[in-house]
C-alpha cells in the first residue's frame, strides 16, 4: 500500500491563491451589484412616487448616483479598478511562470491574461470617447457580459444616454439591457 503524497507544491499554492482571489473578486462584484441594483430601485421608486403611477425599469437607463463629499470620486474608482487589475495580472503572471503547467492551461491563462488586457484598453478607449464628447468625467466598468458606466453630468437627458451606449457598442459587443449608465452631479 502507497503512502498519499502530501508535499504541496508550487502549483497547488498558485492555484489555491487564485481560487482565494476569485472568490474574493465575486464578492466584490455581488456586493457592488447589489449597491447599483438598490440605487437603481431607490431612483425607479422616487420617479414612481414623483409621478403617481409605477412603471417598469428600462434597462440601460440611466439613474443618478450622488457623490457628495468624494471630490475625487473619479480618481479612486480608477485607482481601485487599476489595483484590482493589476493583482490580477500579478497572479496570472505568477501562474505562467511557474513552469509546470500543461499547454492546455498555459493556453487558458493566457487567454485569460489576453482578455484583461483587452477589456482594459476598452475600458480606457470608452472613457476617453466619452470625455471627448463634453462630458466632465466617467469611468467604465466592463467584464465581458456586462458594462457599467459612471457619468460626471449636471442632469444627463436621455440623449446623451443614448450617444454613450453608441460610444460603447463601438468597442464592445454587450446587451443593451446589460448596459447601465449612472449619473454622478
């Protein structure tokens, strides 16, 4: 009878620690929809209230988020989003270099470093389109299957909305009800 191997490899701690960061990054994201679906809910129930009768959501609209006392609001999002994108890498980078992958992970994770990289030069292409087109600031949240979009706007009119969702289905192939633009004054 064989003794079980219990020596821990590099391998297995890489793995390990990229299971620890997924976990971590779907967290986020849940904890962070759940905040943008609660703003947009509040805004579909004040504009109910506002004008005496309910009406369904329409997806891609925009809704108004207030960012009262964060003048720098912009500048956090960018450096949060650059910081989790960053670890990323780190971790993918770590991963690749270990040397004992097989090609068919070694395939994978470079797909996978290759898609990062892409959805943040659309990420950076959107912003600056959007920003090309008179508006303050934004920052784009994109990952893959949906795009989130913040907008510095003193009352975006359905119009400017409209001309933002063209900006992004030019880089990006998203549902437009997977599109959600939120106003920051």
């Amino acid at each position: 009878m064989r003794k079980p191997n219990l020596i821990i490899g590099k391998k297995h701690i890489i793995l390990a620690c990229l299971t620890l960061i997924l976990g971590v990054a779907v967290y986020m994201n849940y904890a962070f929809a759940s905040i943008e679906d609660d703003i947009t809910a509040e805004k579909t129930m004040a504009d109910a209230s506002d004008s005496g009768s309910v009406e369904a959501a329409n997806y891609g609209d925009a809704a108004f988020v207030s960012a009262e006392g964060e003048s720098d609001y912009f500048a956090q999002v960018r450096l949060a989003r650059m910081t989790s994108r960053d670890e990323a890498v780190e971790t993918l980078s770590a991963i690749l270099g270990g040397g004992d992958l097989s090609d068919e992970e070694n395939a994978t994770y470079t797909g996978e470093a290759v898609t990062l990289s892409k959805l943040s030069e659309s990420e950076n292409a959107i912003e600056s389109l959007i920003k090309a087109q008179g508006f303050e600031d934004c920052v784009v949240y994109l990952n893959g299957s949906m795009a989130n979009i913040v907008v510095k706007s003193e009352g975006l009119v359905p119009a400017e909305a409209a001309q933002i969702k063209d900006i992004l289905l030019t880089e990006v192939t998203i549902p437009a009800e997977n599109i959600r633009i939120f106003e920051v004054k």
